[in-house]
C-alpha cells in the first residue's frame, strides 16, 4: 500500500492523517482491481486518474488553510471511492469479455468436435473419443451455469488445451477410419468371401471361428482407438487366413481329380494296403471335415500332410501299376 506523506505542518493532524489513510486505502483498492485487468487500453485511463489524484492530494496538503485543505481531502476521498468503483466495473466487464470469448472458443471447438466424431467410420472408433466429447461438454454447460467468472475463465483456460488435444486425437483416429474403411473392411469382406468356398464344412466354421477371435481382439484395440495394434496383427492374419482359404479351394478339385486317376490305378489290381489308404483318403477328401483342424495352424498343417501322403501314394500306386504292366509284357 502506497501511503500519502503529511506535511510536517499537518502530522499532528490526527483527523487529517485518518482521512489520508482513507484515501490511500481506496485507491489501494482501486489498484488491486486495476491489476485484475489485462487489457491495457482499459487499465491506462484508471491508472492516469490515479496518478492524477495522488498528484491533487499532494498539492491539496501543501495548503496553508486547515479549512480548505479538509475540504480539498474530502472531495478528493469520494473521487477516490468513485475511482474504486469505475476499477471494480471495468474489472468485471474486462473479465466477463474474457470469459465471453473464452466460452464461444470452447463451445465452438467441441461443436468441431462432434462434427469430426461424427464423420469418422466405423462408429467402433467413435466410442472412446465420444464419451470424452460428452464429458467436455458436460463440463461446459456446468460453467455456463456458474456466475463465477473468475473461477469460470480459469476453468476455461484450463479446459481449451483439453479440447485441443482431443481435436489432435480425432484427426488421427480419422485417418485411421478412412484407412479402416479403404484397406480393413475391403479385406474382411474379400476373406468372408473366400471363407464362403471352402468346401468342407466343418473346415469352413473352423476359420470362421478364427475370424471371430480376430474381431474380439480388434474391437478391443479398437475400443483404445489403438489402430496401430490392428495393422500389426489383424491384418496379417486376416491375409494369412484369405490366404490358406484360397489355397483351399484351388487345390481342392485338382485333388479329386487325382484321386479319381489314383481310383482307376488301383482297379487294374495293386497291393490291397494301397487300396485300403486311397480308399481312406477318397473318404477323407469327400466328407465335412477336409482339412481337419481346429484353427488355422491345423488346418494348414492338415492340409499340407495329405498333398504330401496323396503324392507319396500316387508314387507307389503308378510304381504298382507299372510293375504289373511290365509283368504282363
């Protein structure tokens, strides 16, 4: 607090001095709302008239006349008071004008917000981000409803870095439901597909099954707006999947087709064991359950075992059937 100096002739003025501490003590108020303020332009024009009073005071006490330095003191405590009341207000606007400017920035960036959530696809990586939207905007309102604006700007402020980082995760998360929508999608799409052809029934709901434990792990990852872990484990065994179904399929035929040629080898008369494994591979190869396995390793590993065991025998029934022609020569 900045105090008035007396003039020797007045220090024994005890009702002078009490009326000099009074003054002091508004335009001390008048300063502490001043210093409230931020905006130079409002700040000047109070900090001038505060100069000027202390200026008037200064010249008020160097008076010789009691009577007319009493009064001059007088006049000068009410535009001190006034001075303190026009700092007060200007303090208020100032701040309401802040809070005003802070608000519509956050209104706005959550309204940008919910536009952007809405645009990205699939809903799936909205959720997170959503809930957090809501929450903001929960928040907002509460301080819309509060009269505080002190307590109102400091929450503002605090909540616009908030809002930012969400806008800066929601770039991201859209870029990865465009990447979901163009690459992912498409993908699943084309391996349901492939599924479809499998033959074997029981093969076909055994990779199935595996594209249900897939989508488990991605709906969670996805959940975490956690893309990255999708692209590094998803894909490659959706494409690893896609991969064997087709194999599946293409070979399938070529297969029976060799099996049949195997079938009129063994007529013309082979060792009755070679009958007996074509025969059991003929079985294998026709029923629900070609390849066996219980998920995609099996399967492949299935798969891979009866090409080789139908390569093998086909070896030994043409290695038969030329024996037995050459016997008859």
């Amino acid at each position: 607090m900045v105090s008035t100096p007396l003039p020797p002739s007045a220090k024994a003025d005890n009702a002078l001095a009490r009326q000099i501490a009074q003054f002091d003590e508004a335009l001390d108020n008048a300063n502490d709302f001043i210093e409230l303020m931020q905006e130079s332009a409002g700040k000047a024009p109070l900090l001038k008239d505060m100069a000027d009073l202390r200026k008037r005071t200064k010249a008020a006490l160097d008076g010789t006349d009691k009577r007319v330095v009493d009064k001059a003191v007088c006049a000068l405590i009410k535009e001190a008071t006034k001075l303190v009341d026009a700092a007060s207000l200007a303090a208020r606007m100032e701040g309401l004008r802040n809070y005003k400017t802070l608000w519509g920035k956050a209104s706005g960036l959550l309204a940008q917000a919910l536009l952007e959530l809405g645009a990205i696809d699939p809903p799936v990586l909205r959720a997170p981000l959503q809930k957090e939207q809501f929450g903001l905007k929960a928040e907002l309102d509460r301080i819309e409803m509060s009269i505080d604006y002190v307590a109102n700007i400091d929450a503002l402020e605090a909540m616009l870095p908030r809002i930012a980082a969400l806008l800066k995760r929601l770039g991201g998360v859209g870029d990865a439901g465009k990447w979901m929508t163009t690459s992912y999608l498409p993908l699943l799409a084309r391996v349901q597909a492939a599924l479809k052809r499998v033959p074997g029934d029981r093969c076909r709901k055994s990779l199935l099954a595996e594209l249900d434990f897939i989508e488990v792990d991605t709906n969670k990852a996805l959940a975490k707006a956690d893309v990255k872990t999708v692209q590094a484990r998803a894909v490659p065994q959706l494409q690893r999947i896609e991969k064997l179904a087709a194999r599946i399929v293409a070979v399938s035929p070529a297969l029976d087709r060799e099996l049949a040629r195997l079938a009129k080898v063994a007529a013309g008369g082979v060792p009755s064991a070679l009958k007996a494994k074509l025969k059991a591979m003929i079985q294998a190869k026709g029923g629900n359950t070609w390849p066996s396995g219980a998920d995609a390793d099996d399967i492949e590993k299935a798969l891979a075992a009866f090409e080789a065991e139908l390569a093998a025998l086909a070896q030994q029934l043409d290695k038969a059937a030329a024996e037995r022609a050459s016997a008859k020569a």
